[in-house]
C-alpha cells in the first residue's frame, strides 16, 4: 500500500476526471429528452465542464504549489463529487449545466496537482513505471467512457453516469488522506488571479459568443457583444502577463516557433479528433434510432485503434521527430474527418467506421508525444509552463470544437430544412423536429449538417498539421520521446515556474 498506494489514489481521480469528458457523449439524447434541452444546451452540457477544466488548470495549480497539492487534490475530489451529485438530481438544463461547470473547477484542482503528486513520492525506474500506468487508466478512461455512457444510460437511466461518481470520489478521498504524503513548491511562490480570472473570461467569452452566433447570428447584438468582452479579456490578460512577476504563461515563449507550433497542434488537436463526436452521438440515436450502449459501442474503432497505436508509438518511435508524429497525426486526424463527410438520408454508421479509424491512428501518434514535444520546445526552467499550456489549451480546444461545430451544423441543417423549422432546431434540437416535417427530409438535413461539420473539421486538421510541419523543426524539438520526458513531466507539467 506504501509503494503503490499513492498512484492507486492518483488514478481514482484522473480516471473520473478524463471519463467525464466522454461519458455523457452517449447520454445527451436522453438528458435532451428528459429536461427538454436545446442543442445549445447539450452544448454547454460538454463544454461547461471542458471550459472550467481548461480555464483554471494553470491557476489551480500555481494555488496548489503554495497551499499544498495534497490538500487541494482532495478539495478538488470533494468538489467533483458534490458537483456529480448535483448532475445527476438536475431538474432543468440550466442547473445541469452549472453543475457540469462546478465539476470542471473540482477536476482542475485534481489534474493540476495528479502528476506533482507523483513526482514527488517516485523516483527513477518506479517513477517511469508510474507514469507509464498512469498513461495507460487516461488512454482507457477515453476508451471506456462512451461504452460505460451507455450501459448506464440505457440500464438505471442517464443519472447515473454521474452517481456512479460518489463511491470512487470517497474511495479516493480516504486513499488520498492515508497514503499520499504533503507536498508543495518552493518558496516565495505567488499566484496569479489577476491573470487566471482574465484568461478564464476570454475562453468563457469566446466559446459563449460561438454558441449564441450559432443561435442568432454572427451579427447578433449578444454575439458581438460577447466577442467584444472575449477581445478585452484577452487584451488585459497580455497586459496582466507582461507586468507580473510569477505569470501563467511567459508571453515570451511565443517567439519560439516550436513552441508556437506544439501550443497550435495541442489547440487544434482535441477539437478535431473529438469535438464533432457528440453530436454523431445525436445523429445515431436521434435519427438512426440506436440504443445508448450501441452508439457508444460504435466509437470503439477510433479509441482502440487510439490505444493500439499510442503504445506502439511509445514503443517503436521513441525519439522520432516530434514534428513527424504531431504534424502527420493531425494530417491523418484531418483526413479522417473529410472520408466521414460522405453521409445523406440513407447513410447508416458504418459509414463513419473508416473515418473514426484514421481519426484514431491519427490521435494515437498526437496524444503521447505532445506533451513531450512542449517541454523541449522551452527552456528546462520553462517545462512546467509549458506542461501546464499544453494541456490548458487542449482541453480549450476541445470546449471551443464543440461550439464551433455545433454552430456549424445549425447554420448547415437550417438551410436544408423547410422555411420556419430553423428556429425550431436551436431551440430544441432535432428530436424537436420529429412529426412536424418528413423524416427523410430531417435525416437528409442532418446528414448534410454532420457532413459540413466534419468538413471544416477535417480542413482545421489538415491545416494545423501542415503548421506544425512548418514550425516545428527546432533542435530542441525536434526529437521528443514519451520516456524521454517523463521526470520533467512528473515534476512540473503543471506547476508555474519561478521566474
């Protein structure tokens, strides 16, 4: 319990956390169902946790290094667990969703401190052992989430994809408090509020004004005006980055082409790969009339095809030109996407099957090596920022693929439907639509809505792929490897360095 009983903890926690990205995937035509939710709604279901996780993750964990990682870890797993419960009891979308933001801030204190915890208790060969098990429950919490989703959905009802929460966050709790010693940075540490509150508005802001333009309009007063806000918080968060003197993220850093490069790839990455999936989630259940546990059985493709070949890359590529791995990765994610973009009124999901697999080996080269590539694109006193930066904006990334997308395929399906049916889409949702215009019409508009998604979807890849290819070519981040990395990623990838 001694040796092993600190990663057991740790694991707990990662595991619910990343699990929660995926799990209410299959389970959001059944919340839409039951609380009677708009598509922006099912929206904010997904990006309400990803926006809170992305937004406070370098913050939480510069507060962790001063207060102590332990305490915070366990604050964070109460606060999940609070917020799960309330999830799950939810009455309307709107405390739904706030629940759903409320689990994000409990799963940024735990995946702030899970690999500073780490760090400190392994060293040397149990350190890489750790991290190679601690890889393996993240990669399968992605696997197991929209096939757990959907068992729970489909059994005691969509509740319980969040009650299912409680009993794992007291065991870790209990773990935690018994095995896991205190740990904190070093002295003279400061947090940056000023700047964690700014960068929180501008991707709050952002995402929020995507989501109503995909209601109202591009041109919409609430639109713009969020823009507008989204444009002033970023404006200070520069202003409040280059004044202080312990920052989030040393604007400095963006000189560097790699690093600009990673930061570009990691950003564009989990929108891509990911963001699109819920509502092919929506399409097979809604339309196709698939049950829960069968719509996340059919993801299965992409996440083993994922974890195939993210082993085998951790294995046979050790030391391979991270612009090779990251930039190719993100070109076969991207293609994926456009040889899903082939569906119309009689399509059915094997369709999407050869898609999802290149998706998948695409996500199995980007994931292990990204974070790697990160560190040695910055100085080895930047690495924990870096760390941190990497997986802020992924997790951005992903909140933001799904506003987009989801802006996307109204405005796609609104055009293909009959005059009046548009407003009738945002508001409910395509399920809203059933009775009132022939189903060839709506699956026919659906199709040619998922089919615009995974378009601009695939061309963001293709993109963002051929960019780190261009950027990425500096000796320092040139070769990365998943071993490589790992003591400086267990130390620092989320902790703010001194300056």
């Amino acid at each position: 319990m001694r040796t092993w009983g600190t990663l057991t903890a740790v694991c707990l926690g990662t595991f619910m956390l990343l699990l929660d990205v995926t799990i209410v995937v299959v389970a959001l035509p059944d919340m839409a169902g039951a609380l009677h939710t708009s598509l922006s709604d099912l929206q904010w279901v997904v990006d309400g946790y990803a926006l809170a996780l992305a937004a406070l993750l370098l913050g939480v964990g510069a507060a962790a290094d001063v207060l102590g990682r332990r305490r915070v870890h366990v604050a964070g797993v109460v606060l999940f667990a609070v917020a799960s419960l309330l999830c799950g009891l939810a009455s309307g979308p709107g405390l739904l969703v706030a629940a759903r933001a409320l689990q994000g801030v409990g799963a940024a204190a735990m995946f702030a401190t899970t690999l500073p915890l780490l760090g400190s208790v392994y060293q040397g060969q149990r350190r890489s052992v750790a991290l190679g098990v601690w890889g393996a429950v993240s990669g399968g919490a992605a696997a197991v989430g929209p096939v757990l989703g959907g068992l729970l959905t489909e059994g005691p009802g969509w509740r319980w994809i969040f009650f299912v929460n409680l009993p794992v966050s007291v065991a870790a709790v209990w773990l935690t408090l018994r095995v896991v010693p205190e740990s904190r940075g070093p002295r003279g540490m400061q947090v940056d509020w000023a700047g964690t509150a700014a960068f929180a508005g501008f991707a709050g802001g952002v995402t929020y004004a995507v989501v109503r333009a995909g209601e109202d309009g591009w041109t919409a007063p609430a639109a713009l005006t969020a823009f507008g806000c989204a444009a002033l918080a970023l404006v200070v968060f520069v202003l409040v980055e280059r004044r202080s003197a312990h920052p989030l993220l040393d604007l400095g850093l963006l000189r560097k082409p790699a690093f600009v490069g990673v930061m570009a790839g990691a950003f564009v990455f989990n929108g891509v790969a990911f963001g699109v999936t819920p509502y092919v989630s929506i399409w097979m259940q809604t339309l196709l009339g698939m049950s829960p546990v069968r719509g996340g059985l059919t993801l299965l493709p992409l996440t083993v095809a994922a974890m195939i070949v993210a082993v085998l890359v951790g294995k046979l590529l050790h030391g391979a030109p991270a612009r090779l791995t990251i930039g190719g990765g993100l070109l076969l994610i991207g293609t994926g996407d456009m040889c899903q973009a082939v569906l119309d009124a009689d399509s059915s999901w094997p369709a999407l099957v050869p898609g999802f697999v290149l998706v998948g080996v695409g996500t199995g080269f980007v994931s292990p090596t990204v974070a790697g590539a990160a560190l040695a694109s910055v100085p080895p006193e930047r690495s924990g920022m870096a760390g941190g930066a990497v997986n802020t904006v992924r997790q951005l990334g992903f909140a933001l693929g799904v506003a987009v997308f989801g802006t996307v395929l109204t405005s796609r399906m609104t055009g293909a439907l009959p005059h009046g049916a548009g407003h009738t889409l945002a508001g409910g949702g395509a399920a809203a639509l059933r009775g009132s215009i022939p189903e060839h019409t709506l699956r026919a508009a659906f199709a040619s809505g998922l089919n615009g998604t995974l378009v601009v979807a695939g061309l963001a890849g293709i993109a963002a792929g051929a960019l780190v290819l261009v950027l990425v070519r500096t000796p320092g981040a040139e070769r990365t490897g998943v071993t490589e990395s790992a003591p400086a990623t267990l130390k620092e990838k989320t902790r703010v360095p001194r300056t």
